[in-house]
C-alpha cells in the first residue's frame, strides 16, 4: 500500500493517483458490502452489487503497486537483510498499533451486547494470522511478498536475462488461478469432513485465503511494468477504445453471477466460496484492465493539470494518505452505522445510507490521518509524517 521507499527517488505522481483510486475502492467496497443485509432483490441492491464489484480491483491493484515500487528500488545486488529490515519498519508497528486497537473495539462489541469474550488464545491466534479485524488480512498478504521478494526479483532478472520473461508472467498468472481452484477445492473438502472440528474448517479457510499466491499475478504485473513503463503506457493508448467496453462486460457478466447466487441460495452469505470461482479467475483478467483505465485517467491527471486541478490534487492527496485511512476507516464505519445512523433512523435499506457512510468515512479518515500526521512518531502509526 503504502511504502516509504519511494522517497528515495523522484516521486512518480501516477502512483498516488492510483493509492488514491485503490482507497477510494476499498472504502466502496466495505460501504456497499451492506446490500448483503438485504433480503429482497430490488433496484438498491443490484446497483450496490455492481459498485461492490467493480470495486474489488482495489487490494490487487495495491499488490501491483507493491511490486511497481519495490522493483524501482531493489533489483540487482541489495542486502536482503537491510531490505527485510526496512520492511518490517514500516509494516508492523502500524499492524500490531490497529490490530490492538480493533481488539479492544470487538471485545468492547461483545461487552455491549451480551456476547461471550474470544479466548486470549483466539486473541492471539487471529494476531498471528491477521484476523483480528476484517481489513487486516492485507498485512498477511503483503508480509508474504517482502519476505519472499528478493527470490521473486532475483527469479524475475533470471527470465529477463534469458529473454523469455513473457513465460514467467504467463507462468505467474497459471500458478494464480491454479491456486485459486486449489484454495476452493482444499476449502469445500475441509468444510465436508472437519466442519464439526472446533472450527478447523473455518480457520483453515482464512489461512488459504491469506497465501500470497492468490495475488502473484498482479504483484510480478507490477514488476513487469516498473520495468517497461513507457512501452506499457504506448500499448494501453493504443487500444484504450476498447478497454472501457470490455471492463462494462465484464462487470456486468460478474454482477449477474453474483445476483444469481443470491437468487438461489437465499441470500449472499449462503453462497458457497465455490460459486465464486468463476468470478475469481475472471478477475485476474479483468482487474489488468481497471489498472490500465485508471493508467490512462492518471496520465491526463498529470498532463492536463488545470483542466482536472480539482479532482486530480483531490485523489492525489487521499493517495499519499492511503495506508493511514487503510487502517482507520473500518473504525468510521462502525460508528457510522452504531452509534450516529440509528439516531437519524438510516439503515442499510435506505437509499441513503450509502453515499452517506461512504462520504462520512472518507473525510473523517482523512482528516484522522492528516492531523495524525503531523503528530510526533505518525510514521510508525500510519506510515506517513507531515513535515510542513
């Protein structure tokens, strides 16, 4: 998401235009994730289904970046140890500082509402595995990427040296969707034959859900692109025209399986994760194209400044606090929906409730991490400090 490494060279703009576009997806998604709650099909809940999955571009997209930052500054000879350093840095003391904070807040839930306080065991145990709160499963996919970066780099050079890196970018996405089908099939198995097991089934489920594997494609992706930037940029302007048709097609290809799924099971949360398969491998696809629409959109931000002023220093700035609201907007969300909707009477079957909750958790996020920002030691909480 969010690396300060980047500071070492000149800043690339289009990198904080696309944090900026990537947060403004997640925060979508975790807004419009509500229609799950509705019981009925009707015009509100599709339209939410449609936002909820374009959106979901938004954790690839940082993976990509990830790799596109990472590979302009470490390639060739670097020490994996300084390299693993500086990772660590600048990842887990904001991880350890929210996964605290989203602790206390789900045991202040349970408090609340008469339910049974997890076990220091479980405490400890979605520590380990980044479960303490929904958003958190990020860091254990990124974790997974530093640590094992320097052998996918050195890999990378190797193919690149052999003039044959097509191969390894092809072979990166087969071992994506191959992984996708094994995580399905290991989760369905687990869940016929251990779903009585004090929750095996469950928590293997979220351990396949967090290996890096499901996201190798996008991270080389962005590799691949750092290091042919200006050809990639050529071949998206050249058949841009047929970019934005195809993405409209396959948005409402993936909506329409989605509805489906609610139609015959009942609702969303009795989907089984094997219906979703399809809509997964599509998106290894699909989410390439979103990255190159918002390419195209960064590029005219950055060229034509006065005509897009506006909006262009609007998404910038939410870029370069993306890690921070990252972190912090779940929080908002609560809130929203706990504390401050019930008084006016908003709920999630109000039309209303949507761009409402999504406005309020942007700005007071943002706002949290600006201020935050000029706070001593605001590195290690959001990964940022404000120097003005």
């Amino acid at each position: 998401m969010n690396d300060s490494s980047i500071q070492k060279i000149k800043r690339i703009e289009e990198i904080d235009y696309l944090r900026g576009f990537a947060i403004l997806a997640v925060i979508a998604i975790h807004t419009s994730a509500n229609f799950t709650r509705i019981l009925n099909i009707n015009m509100l809940l599709v339209i939410n289904v449609i936002i909820d999955v374009f959106s979901h571009f938004a954790v690839p997209l940082f993976i990509f970046i990830s790799g596109f930052v990472l590979s302009i500054n470490y390639k060739g000879l670097f020490s994996h140890k300084i390299f693993l350093q500086k990772r660590a840095k600048s990842i887990l003391p904001p991880y350890i500082i929210f996964s605290i904070l989203y602790t206390l807040l789900n045991i202040t839930h349970f408090a609340l509402n008469d339910f049974e306080f997890p076990s220091i065991k479980r405490i400890i145990f979605n520590f380990l595995i980044a479960n303490s709160y929904y958003h958190l499963w990020y860091f254990a996919l990124i974790i997974q990427f530093y640590i094992f970066y320097p052998y996918i780099i050195k890999t990378y050079e190797n193919f690149v040296n052999f003039g044959r890196i097509p191969f390894f970018i092809i072979f990166a996405l087969i071992t994506q969707q191959l992984w996708l089908i094994i995580r399905v099939t290991a989760i369905k198995y687990f869940d016929i034959y251990f779903n009585s097991v004090n929750d095996f089934d469950t928590v293997l489920s979220i351990i396949l859900d967090r290996v890096f594997f499901s996201h190798i494609f996008y991270f080389i992706l962005g590799i691949y692109v750092s290091q042919n930037y200006e050809y990639i940029i050529d071949k998206i302007f050249r058949v841009k025209k047929w970019i934005l048709p195809i993405i409209i097609i396959f948005t409402g290809l993936i909506s329409v399986l989605w509805i489906n799924g609610i139609v015959k099971y009942g609702s969303y949360y009795n989907i089984p994760k094997s219906y979703f398969l399809v809509p997964d491998l599509l998106g290894s696809i699909y989410f390439p194209l979103i990255f190159s629409i918002f390419f195209i959109t960064t590029l005219k931000f950055t060229i034509i400044k006065n005509k897009f002023a506006g909006y262009s220093k609007t998404v910038l700035l939410i870029g370069r606090y993306s890690f921070g609201i990252y972190l912090i907007h779940p929080l908002y969300i609560k809130i929203c929906m706990s504390l401050l909707f019930p008084q006016f009477g908003v709920y999630f079957y109000h039309l209303i409730f949507y761009p409402v909750l999504f406005i309020l958790t942007l700005l007071l996020s943002y706002l949290s991490v600006h201020v935050t920002s000029y706070l001593p030691f605001s590195e290690i909480i959001i990964g940022i400090k404000n120097k003005n």
